[in-house]
C-alpha cells in the first residue's frame, strides 16, 4: 500500500477540521470546541510519531497543540514556527447556502466557516507535518507547529497567553509563517497580459478596541436636560466614526503600491487624488490594501438606557481602531480632541503594531516557492488591516511573516470571504498551497552538506 503524501489526504483534513464547531465568541462561556478540534489534531500527529504538546491556555476547553520536528543537525538557522489558530467566528446557518460546518466539498469548493481562516492553511501545515514524519524528512531547519485557540477575539487566550506563560514552548525559535499571505491577486497590465501578484504579509496595523463612557445626570424623560449621558456619548461616536485620518504610507504599503503601479500602469503613488478610489481598479482586495492608507477608528457597539422614560445615568459604546506602525500617540491625540470633555475612553484590547522587512533567505525561500509553480507569478509584500496571532510571537523577538499560499481564481472575491457567508476555498488553491508550502518548508534555510531532503514530487 502507497504511504499518502500530503496532497492524497489535505483537502478531507481541511474538510474534517471545519466539522469542528470552533466557534468563538469572545465569551468563555459561550466559546466551545477549540478542545476537541486540538486534540483531534494532536491525535492526527501522534499517529505518525510526533511527541505533542497539549495545554490549556488558562482556560477550562482553550485546546493549543504544539509539536516539533528536528531539522539538519549542522544547521545555524534558527527553528521556524508555522502557526495556525484553529477558532473560528460563529456564523449563521440559516444564512449559507451549505451548512457552515459541514465541511462540504463541492462544485471545485471546501466550504464551511474556517475555510479560508484559517481552517485551509491549518490543514496544509498538518498535511505536511504527517507526510514528514511519515517519510523520515529532515528540514533544514528545525520546525515548530502551533495549532492555537482564541485567535478570532485578539489571542489572550491562545498565542498571548502562551507566550507570557509558556514561552519555552517557542525556544530557538527565531521566525514565523502565519496566515494571511501568499495569496494571489490577479491584475491586467498594460499590453493584456495578467499577472498573478502574491501578497505576503510583513505588516498589520496595531489593533485597539475601545471603550467610551459618558455620564449625565439621570432623570424622567419628559424633562429638559442639558447633560444627557445618550447625546454627549452619540455626538462623540458620530465625530470619530465620520473623521478621516492623515493618509500615511508605511513602507510595506509603500512597496505594494509600487509594484501594482508597475504592473498594471496605474497611478498609485502618494500624491494620487483619491488613492483609495483608484485602488478599487485591482478588484475586491482593495478593502484590505485602502484600510492600510490610514488609521481607522469604526464604531461597532452601543449601549445606554433600561426603560423609555428613563434618562440613563451612563451611556458606553465600543470603537474598533486599527493603528498604523509608528502612529499610536498621534492616533491617540486624534481620538481625545474628537471625544470631548465629558467622554471618557479605556482600552479593551489593545495589541501593537507589527512590521518587518522584505528580505532576508526566508523571504526568498518565499519567492523560490512561489515561482516554482507559477513561473510567472511575483511576491510583493504588503500590510494586513486586520491583526494576527503574529502580534504575541513578534513579543518574543520573532520575525513574522504572513504566509499561507493560495492560486486563486482572478474572480473570486477572496477579501469578502473571510468571516462572510458562505465562506469557502477552491480544491485546486488548497492543492497549489500544498505544494508551494512543501517547497517553502524545505528551503527554509541556507542548504548545508549534511542536509537530507527527499525528492519533492
């Protein structure tokens, strides 16, 4: 009987991971799953002979799975963490067209929530770490696998709480893949080619959600009142969710720009009028390339008041903000002139900006990959609006990198998918991935005499 490689089985892995219901809420105890999904997983890696390390981030069901496998001896590379949260958000399923955890393969599609975050990649890292052990590689550089909880609601529970409690799990490890990178964005260039660009992230905005307060005096609705908690509070929410923050182009941002303006002959550069309209000309991922032009700050919350005639003492509401690298404190200025004098604010999550630079033998290990199986695609870093596990492991002096490749068909709106209805990822992406990952993987590091690397098919 033929030993399965990593393309026979990654496709029903990835399906059998979305049967979990992983679905996390933010509240403890509402979030279920993670525990059965991570020990699923650690199962599917003793079962090739990895020693697996299973915890519980501080609390009860918060699953994390962490294995290794030992690379080239010789080698002076650090450990590479390939790191995969196994949470999802909850979704809806009388708003899908499929059962979001069904884990359905159908019409050339995985579907279900977690498809593209970040069930896919999480499939392929376990697809890849089975073949390995099955087939007695040695990387050139030791691997380190972390399949974690809670990312989904900023980590605290997952990669933070490891970090701080438990960071002899991550020794020796010096960079990082995560998700949310190597992902094709298809453009038209001036002579009627196309070009498949791939996006790897080296970059994401800080993410800070916040808190704001406002109290008045409380009294009978029928009553004048020149200090009401509700129209302090909805006068401050409506300044910062309409204000524009300066235009600020971070190098990864300023990188991307110029490459999609080499390739498609647009006008992308700083002084653009109305860069973020120019931007939608590259299709549906321009939501998550325009988010990274500025500083966000998007009102998501509102809560005031227990009865109609009732003028409430105290009104809150929560604002999601996105900060960019270097911006925090002027960020911050912004936000208090807006607020007023009567409206307080406190972070509920605050998590820090992250960048890297677009080199190294890891990026071209990227590259190499990449090019291997589409010879005329091209790697271009660029900046995440949103925020990833990343964010704990940069904590511990990693280098972090967003990697999790997919081909992707030129129409298919991949930005919409992640946390939308009917989330899925096409077969052949998932297979290209795998494919892509493996050749990443073993060049990871600087080739060495002794390295041992079976022959890639």
């Amino acid at each position: 009987m033929t030993t399965p490689r990593a393309l026979d089985e990654v496709v029903d892995l990835v399906a059998d991971l979305i049967r979990f219901d992983t679905s996390n809420t933010g509240e403890p105890e509402t979030t279920k799953g993670e525990e059965g999904c991570a020990k699923w997983v650690a199962d599917q890696l003793a079962e090739v002979g990895y020693e697996t390390t299973y915890i519980e981030s501080g609390q009860p069901g918060r699953g994390n799975v962490i294995a290794r496998l030992a690379g080239d001896p010789t080698s002076t590379a650090g450990a590479l963490l390939v790191h995969c949260h196994l949470d999802v958000v909850p979704a809806e399923a009388a708003d899908w067209s499929v059962h979001p955890f069904a884990g359905a393969i159908a019409d050339g599609y995985i579907w279900g929530r977690g498809a593209v975050d970040m069930k896919d990649m999480a499939g392929m890292a376990l697809a890849l770490a089975r073949q390995f052990a099955r087939e007695g590689t040695i990387p050139p550089r030791e691997l380190v696998f972390a399949f974690l909880a809670d990312e989904e609601a900023g980590g605290t529970w997952g990669s933070h709480w490891l970090v701080e409690n438990r960071p002899d799990l991550f020794a020796g490890v010096t960079e990082a893949v995560g998700e949310v990178g190597g992902f094709s964005l298809t453009v038209d260039r001036p002579d009627g080619q196309q070009r498949r660009l791939y996006l790897v992230e080296t970059a994401e905005k800080g993410l800070c959600w916040m808190r704001l307060r406002a109290k008045g005096t409380a009294g009978h609705g029928s009553f004048l009142h020149d200090d009401n908690a509700v129209t302090e509070l909805s006068a401050a929410v409506a300044r910062i969710g309409t204000h524009r923050f300066p235009l600020v182009l971070t190098d990864a941002v300023s990188a991307f720009l110029a490459v999609a303006a080499e390739e498609t002959g647009l006008d992308l550069g700083v002084d653009t009028p109305d860069l973020e309209t120019a931007l939608f000309k590259l299709g549906g991922l321009a939501r998550i390339i325009g988010a990274t032009l500025r500083d966000t700050a998007n009102p998501t919350m509102l809560h005031a008041g227990y009865k109609a005639n009732v003028i409430p003492q105290t009104a809150e509401a929560v604002i999601d903000c996105r900060v960019l690298p270097g911006r925090q404190a002027a960020f911050e200025a912004e936000i208090d002139a807006l607020l007023g004098p009567n409206v307080e604010r406190e972070w509920i999550t605050h998590l820090d900006s992250y960048e890297t630079t677009f080199d190294g033998h890891l990026v071209d290990a990227m590259n190499e990959a990449i090019l291997t199986y589409d010879p005329q695609g091209r790697t271009v870093p660029y900046m995440l609006s949103g925020g990833t596990d990343a964010k704990a492991f940069a904590k511990l002096g990693i280098r972090c990198f967003g990697f999790a490749p997919l081909q992707l068909p030129p129409e298919l709106d991949f930005a919409a998918l992640f946390h939308g209805v009917d989330e899925r990822v096409p077969v052949d992406s998932v297979l290209f991935g795998t494919k892509v990952f493996e050749h990443f993987l073993l060049h990871s590091a600087p080739a060495t005499a002794a390295a041992s690397h079976p022959t890639e098919r």
